[in-house]
C-alpha cells in the first residue's frame, strides 16, 4: 500500500481514494473514546440527578384501611412489577413514593396501581355508604387527589349497614 504522505490523499490499491484524514497521533485517543466517554458521564450524571436534573424522593406513608372496624391489608408488591413511582413491599400498609416528581404521588394514583376503587362515594366495592378519610389525625376530603408526602398516616374506613 502507498505511503501517506501528510496532508495528501491516498490511493487505494486498487484505485479507490483512501481516506484524506490523517491516521491518529501516537498516544492520543481517537475521538470516538471522548464521545463514549460524554454519553458515560451524562448517564452518570442523569441517576445522580434523577430525570430533569431533580433528586428523587423516597419517602414513606402509612395506609390505614377499615371495613366495619376490621383493619384491610394492603398487600405487599402492589406497584412493584410496572415500578410504579408508589409501591408497597411487605404487607405492612407502607406506601413507598420514589419519585422525582412528587407532586404527582396521589394516594389516587396508588389506587390504580392496586386496581382498588377510591373516590369521594366509593370505596373498594362499598359506594354510598359512610365513607370517612382522616391524613394525620384530620379529615379530609381529597381521597384520590391527596398529594402523599413523607411520614403520612391516611386512615380510610367505611361503615356497611
């Protein structure tokens, strides 16, 4: 093969141009090193960071449920298969929220990951009936639209007639 001289194009053997880019100096890395490195250190850069620059929160809530006085578990891994950004991983009513968006946490949203039925009127299959919400030992009547936030207590029961 031809000799490259600096600066010059090339002939292929068989005629062809060579490529006109002079070979990479002794030592130096070729460019395709610090364009896999970038991308690396984005990736790196984006889970220190979370999605959009915001830290993720992991924070935990307890979930209270009573039918007629008798306490309802929430099961555990309700979430954990889609990785929902609330999930649960015991069966001991501990709402995980890990997100970097928690303003979206609604205790709606857990509901229909669980695939269970709250709203103002109806809960689980119990509509109509006294359906009474308490967040930190004071009424509410967000239900689904109730923002979870770190250290929660939501108690929900109804009484059946």
């Amino acid at each position: 093969m031809p000799q490259r001289e600096a600066g010059r194009r090339t002939q292929h053997p068989r005629g062809r141009p060579g490529p006109s880019s002079p070979a990479p100096l002794p030592g130096r890395p070729p460019l395709l090193f610090f364009a896999l490195l970038g991308v690396v250190l984005a990736a790196l850069a984006s889970f220190a960071l979370g999605v959009g620059g915001r830290q993720p929160v992991h924070w935990h809530a307890e979930l209270a449920l009573y039918v007629n006085g008798e306490r309802i578990p929430v099961p555990a891994g309700v979430g954990l298969e889609g990785n929902a950004p609330i999930h649960t991983h015991a069966p001991d009513n501990t709402l995980h929220i890990e997100t970097p968006f928690p303003e979206r946490a609604t205790l709606g949203s857990f509901f229909d990951t669980w695939g269970v039925v709250l709203t103002p009127d109806c809960f689980f299959q119990y509509c109509g009936e006294d359906l009474v919400m308490e967040v930190n030992g004071q009424p509410s009547q967000d239900f689904g639209s109730y923002p979870l936030r770190n250290g929660d207590l939501v108690v929900i029961s109804v009484i059946v007639s």
